[in-house]
C-alpha cells in the first residue's frame, strides 16, 4: 500500500517514528514508557486495547482494497477439506490398500469412508475452480474479484480459477491454533490476515455483489447463516445467495421445517437458491448485475 501524502502542517506518524529513532539515546529511553504507543506491540497487546485492535482490523484491510480501486467482489465459501479429484482418488486408493492389510482396524474403516466422501464431493473443486474463471472474466467497467477464505479446498480452487485467467483474486486467511497457510493463488498484495471472526466476515459482505456456498462444515454454515440473517432483517442490501449443490444443502439443512414450525417465514425461502453448476450460478450472479451470463460470451 502507498503511504497517502501528508497533509497540514503536522508530521506525518511515518516522520515522527523516524525522527524517533534519531533522538539521543539516555536511559530514559529504553523504558517501554517512553515509546510511541504506536509502536509499543506490547501496549497494543493489552486485553484494554482489544476495541483498537478490532478497529484496525476494519481499517487495515478497507484502505488497502481502496487504494487499488476494488469495489465488487463475489464471495466463495466451502470447506477446506474438498480435495481435486486426482488427489481424492488417490487418498481412496492408499486407504483401501491400509484397510486390505488391516481390515478390523476401526481407524482405518473411518479413514476409507473419509476418503470415500472426499471422492464424492470431489467434483466441487473444479466446479468452484470453474466459478472463479467465470467471475474474474467480467466486464472490466464493472470488474468483480473473487473473494475466498484465503485457505485450501473450495477456496483455493476459486482463487485458482481467478489465477489461471491472470486475474486478481483476494484472500481473508484468519489464525487458528493449528497453522494455516494462505493458498498460493491469492493474489499477494490482497492477501489479508485476521484475528477476529468478526472483522473478517463483515469484510466478506463489505465489497459483496452475490455469494456462493459450496458444501463446508461449521465454518461455511456459520458464514451462511450470518449472511442469511443480515439479509432476512434488511441489514444488508440484497445479493444472489446460492447454494452449490442442491443434494448436499437439503440434506444437510431442511429449511422447509423451519417454516413448518414457524420459526422463519416462507417469504424467507426466496432469499437463497440452489444450482448445480458453475456456469448456472454466474448466470444468476450476471443477471442480478446487469453482467454478460456464460452463455452471452
């Protein structure tokens, strides 16, 4: 990001951390008092500094995406655990060779049925893949990015879709107690880390033209439900919320009790829809847009 010129007779916090750094130093100055508050990590670190800390989390990520002139983005979730195809028959390969050498070993059972699964929903990354070379080819008036959660599975396949059409893609990655890498199809100037869930999904809606959610777990189930109930409270304004693959969404959640038992009302139903390919759900995404669908180009 470049640093915006400095206006007003004021130093900018670039030349006060400089002219900082060329003051005498006296052993008054190696307390920790005597930093900028600025640039004291451990103040910053303080549980007391934790709203400062959510702020710049807002603000970081928004100035950087403004700086480089980004305002639609389309927003990918799905599981990080949805494997290409190659590698998912291969990892059902290698688990029925270990179940034929150990066929009563529970954890080699579970394993099998795991890779079996990962079979299965294999498809969806190249659908995703598919999705992301669609969106990244709109009309350059009114570019729209792929925005995913920055890690493997379904959101690599979308940034790499963004990629092999030599399109920017952008990636939310967040800290979690085991390590997570970005993927390495982001690209790197709109690659963003987080700390808090919260920031990072309000980040995800901010830029937001319409959202697709393949299958995931707890993760893509939270993020839908959130957007769900922006949406269904007029909280946001409306976009195309799509859910890939309509025989895992409505086994996984029946929408229609919830109706039933009068927890959400019908009207309530029309605020997603299900496709189930990738050329059907940027056709949606078009048309809400005023874009050129997959069939138009």
């Amino acid at each position: 990001m470049h640093f915006k010129a400095r206006q007003g007779p004021y130093p900018s916090a670039v030349e006060a951390a400089r002219a900082s750094q060329q003051a005498e130093q006296t052993p008054q100055c190696q307390s920790p008092s005597y930093q900028l508050a600025f640039q004291d990590n451990d103040f910053l670190l303080w549980d007391e500094l934790r709203p400062t800390r959510i702020q710049l989390e807002i603000l970081k990520p928004e100035l950087m995406l403004q700086d480089y002139q980004i305002h639609s983005t389309v927003v990918i979730f799905g599981s990080s655990r949805i494997q290409e195809p190659e590698q998912a028959e291969e990892r059902l390969h290698q688990a029925q060779e270990r179940v034929h050498r150990d066929p009563d070993n529970p954890e080699l059972l579970q394993e099998l049925k795991a890779a079996r699964a990962a079979v299965r929903n294999s498809p969806y990354y190249n659908q995703a893949r598919r999705l992301g070379q669609l969106i990244s080819q709109s009309t350059p008036e009114d570019k729209m990015l792929v925005i995913t959660g920055g890690g493997p599975g379904v959101m690599e396949a979308a940034n790499r879709g963004a990629h092999d059409v030599q399109a920017r893609s952008i990636g939310l990655n967040i800290v979690l107690p085991h390590e997570q890498a970005p993927n390495t199809y982001i690209t790197p100037d709109l690659c963003f880390r987080f700390h808090y869930f919260a920031t990072r999904k309000m980040h995800f809606l901010m830029r937001a033209k319409g959202l697709v959610a393949f299958p995931g777990g707890f993760g893509t189930l939270d993020e839908i439900f959130e957007t769900l109930t922006l949406l269904q409270v007029h909280k946001i304004k409306p976009i195309p919320v799509i859910l890939f693959g309509p025989e895992f969404w409505k086994r996984i959640i029946d929408f229609q009790a919830l109706v039933d038992e009068g927890t959400i009302s019908e009207a309530d139903l029309n605020l997603f829809r299900y496709v189930q390919d990738a050329d059907q759900a940027w056709d949606i995404i078009a048309n809400w847009n005023g874009l050129d669908s997959a069939e138009e180009r």
